[in-house]
C-alpha cells in the first residue's frame, strides 16, 4: 500500500444519505468533527428531498443546516458512475447511509464510483449482518450483491475501506410487517427457533459509534468491524417483553422449511426473504464482548433498555 493511503485521516467527509440511519450519522460526525482540527461533513441529499414541503424533511434540513453540514445536491440512482465519481473526488471519505431503497444494483454502483474517484477511504452501505459467514446462494439475494461489494473492495489497494456490520435495527424486530414481535396479540413468531439468536443495534448507537471508528486512531483500515446493542435468542425476546410489559407472551416457532415456503410462494416478497435469511441463523448474531463498543466500554442500548424507552405504559407519557 502506497504512503498516502498508508496516513489517510478522514477530515472532509461526505455522507451519502439522511434517512433513518444517515440522521445519526450525520448527527454525532458533527459532534466529534468539533473536536478534530481541520475536520467538516456534507452530506449528498437529492434536490427534492431539499426543497420538499414534508414536515419531517423539512426538520431533517434545519437540522442539518443548524448542525454547520454542508448539503450537497445529487442523486445516487440518476447519476452514472463517473458523475458520482466527480463528487467523490472533492472528500477524503465517503460513506454510504442510503440503504436499499435506491435498488439492489446501488451499492456496487457507489463502490465503483467510489474506486474511480480515487478517495483515499470509503465505508460502504454494510450495516447489517455477517455476508461473508451466510455466504452465497441464501434466500436473501441483497446479501450477495452485497459479497459482491466486498469482492470488489479487496481487489484494490487505493482506496482503504471499513465495513461495519451492526446486525438488525432494533426497532425492526419489532415492526409488524416483520411479524416476529406481535403486540396486539402478546406473541413472539421466533425465526427458526426459540434458540435462534440475532445481533440488535439501534440507529442511534450506530450513529455514535460510526463516528468513533471514523476518527479512530491508529485509523482503521481494511476491517470488518463489529458492532451489537444486544445479541438474544428469540426465546429471551418474549422474556424481556414479559419483564417489562407484565403480561405472558406466547412463544411460536416459524421453522426454515415454513419460511423457504413461505417465500416460494412470493419468491419476491422482500420481508419474506428477510425472515428466511435470519431464521437460517447463520452470520446474523455475535458475541457482544468482541465488539468495538464493548472493547472500547462504549456504553450502548440493549433490548431491555430499548423495550423500556419504547413499548412501557411510562414511554408513552
């Protein structure tokens, strides 16, 4: 690896995206580019998102702007691979935030722009499970788009890269659609079984703890790092739910062969592959202990906590 890359500091950094995990990011990079000379955020936002009368995105822009984040106009789908690559080209780091709502396709689309800009380091959209340990051909085809990806980033010794694999949103077990936590009705659907275990992280630690590998130092380079709020079996979800709603939850097992078809029968149904790939329980838990939050005692927000901020009869008062 050549000297320049070899002192790479991320100081002019961009961020692809303001969504649900790209708000956090942006949120504690600003906080810690306070403490760090010389360091500035923008942020690639598409000009309707900008201008939009939506009252959340319009709070999301003043926030933004109130933060000292520069915005900078684009768009991830629209624009070809060298139009992205100029952009790039002004930073030092690029991030991706923007998740899978732009396409299956998007993310090596921004891992080539990112190579041809030539930027000294780039982190791309990985915050999710183990692809590498789940491997190729599973029910979850994003998964090996995103093997792809990391193919593509170890061929090269330009651009350092940091991926960072945060596990599930915590709040997504909990979303109906997902059908694993059924309030209304005081249920737990486990994927695969009632001892399969799955890696919980919020967005919002996320946020803090990409910042801190971001002005890690001595830099991380060329890593996997792992984060966890929590890692639980299904089975200890319905516990924790039953500790801190004091009501009994019934506990179902929604098998693999159930799931695979299940998702046989709606082969595109993206949450139906989700629940496959997670049922399978390969690559989708770790041990908490050997996280960069837990060497570095970063304290994070496990299930209970969350449960207690959000689903108790105080959360809501």
């Amino acid at each position: 690896m050549n000297d320049v890359v070899a002192a790479v500091k991320s100081r002019n950094i961009l961020v692809l995206g303001a969504g649900e995990l790209g708000m956090p990011v942006l949120r504690n990079l600003a906080r810690r580019a306070k403490t760090i000379d010389g360091a500035s955020i923008s942020v690639l936002l598409r000009a309707s998102a900008v201008t939009s009368d939506e009252p959340s995105k319009k709070r999301d822009i003043k926030e933004i702007r109130d933060l000292g984040i520069e915005v900078v106009i684009g768009d991830l789908v629209q624009s070809s691979i060298d139009e992205l690559a100029s952009v790039f080209a002004r930073y030092d780091t690029v991030i991706g935030c923007a998740g899978y709502a732009a396409g299956i396709d998007t993310p090596m689309k921004l891992a080539k722009a990112a190579l041809r800009s030539g930027i000294p380091r780039y982190f791309p959209w990985q915050f999710g499970v183990d692809f590498e340990a789940i491997g190729r051909g599973g029910p979850q085809d994003i998964f090996d788009a995103q093997l792809d990806v990391r193919e593509l980033l170890r061929s090269q010794d330009k651009t350092e890269w940091v991926v960072i694999s945060t596990g599930m949103f915590m709040s997504y077990l909990f979303e109906p659609e997902f059908g694993v936590v059924d309030l209304e009705n005081s249920a737990v659907h486990a994927l695969g079984s009632l001892d399969t275990a799955v890696t919980l992280t919020t967005p919002d630690d996320i946020g803090r703890l990409t910042a801190e590998v971001v002005f890690f130092q001595p830099t991380i380079r060329n890593e996997i790092v792992f984060l966890a709020g929590d890692t639980v079996t299904y089975g200890e979800v319905a516990d924790r739910l039953e500790a801190a709603l004091d009501r009994p939850f019934g506990r179902s097992e929604w098998t693999v062969p159930f799931l695979m078809d299940e998702l046989a029968d709606d082969p595109r149904n993206m949450m139906r592959k989700y629940r496959a790939a997670f049922a399978i329980g390969r690559g989708v838990a770790w041990d908490k202990a050997g996280t960069f939050n837990a060497r570095q005692a970063i304290q994070v927000t496990d299930l209970a906590a969350w449960i207690g901020a959000n689903l108790t009869p105080s959360s809501n008062a």
